[in-house]
C-alpha cells in the first residue's frame, strides 16, 4: 500500500470519528473538518497527522467510542496506545518477543530491511537482540534503558495498555511523539493474524516515528531525559 492510499485511509477513519462522537464541545462535524482540512496540506503530513491526534486525544479519550477511535489512529506509528478509564492490571509475567535471539551490534543491519541507529548519548548498548524474524530490534543498557526499532507500518507490533493519566506529546527532531509516564502492561501483536503476546509491565515509555521506523525508549527518567536520548540516535 503506498504512502497516498494509507493516509486516504486515516482521513477516512478520521471522518467516521468525526461523524460518530457524542461529545458537547466542539461538535464532531467541526472536529472532523479541521481534521481533514489539516490532512489534505502535502508538507510533513505524518506532523500533521500526530498533532491532529493528540488534539484528538483531549476530545475524545473520554467516551467508549473515541477510545477506539484513537487505538486506531496510533497504529499509524506501529503501536497501539489502548486508552482506558481505570488503571489497568498489571502484567505479572515477563515474556520474550516471538524468536527473540542475540546478535552482535556489527551484524543487525545484515538482520533486517530498515535502518537502525544508536543513541549516542547512551553509547554502545550491552545487549542487542533481534525478533520475530527481523521485525524487530531491542538494545539494552546497564542503566534500565532499552531501545525497540521496527518498520514503521500501519500494522501494529506492540501494544500498551494506558490509564489515566493519558500519553503527553513530546516533539523529537520535529516530530511528535508520545510519552507515557507511568508503569504500564505491554503486550506483542504477532505477523500472521494479529495474536496477543503478553509480555511484561514496561516503566516510562517514549513513542516516536522517524521515517519509515518506529520506536519506543523505555527506562529514562524524565521526558525530558527520553527526547534528549532520542534526539542523539546516530
């Protein structure tokens, strides 16, 4: 699917949402038009598009229906953020992704088919593992901090399980990003079918799309810390 039919398809889920909120202000008709009017400008259209949700997010997070809304929308940056009005329960089990295995740093990029980079204020990882046949890379640090890079489709690779309070925007080299704060269940979509994997209650987590490879930084202190680690990656 090329980049002009997947982003015909998010107006067009965007226009549903617009047409199916029941919320008081602004009306859903206005949201949707300033929505679409935003998407159909051809400069940085994934900018765009992640500043329309997180107006979106504000709108909508509190009614059934817009929670789904923006589950789908965020699969956009290949991980589904799952909006709830309660805390959810922890995850009490810790599992690998799907063929998790260890590869040296020098030998990632025969690996996979999209780019990988480093963060250089954190250095060399200690650990670097590649999964699900190449679909994902994970680098680990002593520090707690670890980096996941995937190729940045519409399918979702991960998902989160998100209670109040909701993700903050965060802009990373222009784009923005999302940051959950708290300690939250993160799970693994698989390839064929989109199968649950639970895996792990994951700590504070930085969201972001660069080019065609999503990312998320799990472990840094602060957001603040989170977008200055993001912003090294080499």
């Amino acid at each position: 699917m090329g980049s002009d039919e997947r982003f015909d398809d998010l107006e067009a889920e965007l226009r549903a949402l617009g047409s199916s909120l029941d919320v008081p202000v602004p009306p859903p008709e206005r949201v949707a038009s300033s929505v679409r009017a935003r998407l159909e400008k051809p400069v940085r259209r994934w900018r765009l598009v992640a500043a329309a949700v997180a107006a979106l997010v504000a709108v909508t997070a509190a009614t059934p229906q817009g929670r789904d809304a923006v589950v789908a929308i965020l699969r956009q940056a290949g991980i589904e953020l799952r909006l709830g009005g309660e805390t959810p329960p922890p995850v009490r089990t810790q599992a690998p992704l799907p063929g998790e295995r260890d590869v040296p740093l020098d030998e990632v990029a025969a690996q996979v088919d999209f780019p990988v980079r480093t963060p250089a204020a954190l250095g060399e990882p200690a650990r670097v593992t590649v999964a699900d046949g190449g679909r994902v890379v994970s680098m680990f640090w002593r520090d707690g901090v670890r980096l996941d890079q995937f190729g940045g489709r519409l399918d979702p690779f991960f998902f989160k399980k998100v209670g109040p309070p909701f993700p903050e925007t965060a802009e990373v080299d222009g784009v923005t990003g999302f940051w959950v704060s708290g300690s939250h269940p993160l799970g693994y979509l698989t390839r064929e079918g989109g199968g649950e994997i639970p895996l792990r209650q994951a700590g504070p987590t930085l969201i972001w799309q660069r080019g065609d490879v999503g990312h998320r930084l799990e472990g840094a202190r602060s957001m603040a810390r989170a977008v200055e680690l993001a912003r090294s990656l080499r």
